[in-house]
C-alpha cells in the first residue's frame, strides 16, 4: 500500500487499498480522473453499492491530486447529489 496515498486527507488504510485495488498507488495516478468512475468500478468489482461516501472521499482525493487544498470529505457531499441528479 502507498503510503503517498495515505498523505491525502480522508485516505485511511481501507481507502488506500479499495484505490490500490482500482491500479491507483500514486496520488499523481488520481490526477484528472473522474471520480464517479472510479466509484461505479468498484462496486462493480465488489458487486454491491458502496456507501455514497466513498464516492465523496474520491472526489476528495481527485481533487488533492489536482492541486486542490485538502478538504473533509462531506464538503463534497452537495456536489456529489447535484451529479447524481445529472445522471
């Protein structure tokens, strides 16, 4: 497991592996990538819906990768719900 990844805010030990799992072990592999994606295949590869959250830490952490100053995952929240509702 990265311990790079683990410097982002909000990525723990289980975070890190279920993006180590995704072929992501380098905070740099996070940069310009859709979140969304990365959420909807790992529940594919799991087979069950994660909680909703775990699209927010993603996002979190794209962002963070991007340049983006580190922010709790629930500030994303709200930008989470207006894209469900786009799709």
């Amino acid at each position: 497991m990265s311990e790079e990844l683990r410097k982002l805010a909000n990525i723990g030990p289980a975070m890190a592996r279920d993006l180590a799992r995704l072929g992501i072990t380098e905070p740099a592999q996070l940069a310009g990538r859709d979140p969304v994606e990365l959420y909807e295949r790992l529940c594919a590869l799991d087979g069950h819906r994660h909680d909703p959250c775990v699209l927010d830490t993603f996002m979190s952490a794209v962002d963070q990768a991007g340049g983006a100053p580190p922010r709790p995952w629930w500030t994303y929240t709200a930008e989470r719900k207006r894209l469900s509702g786009t799709r």
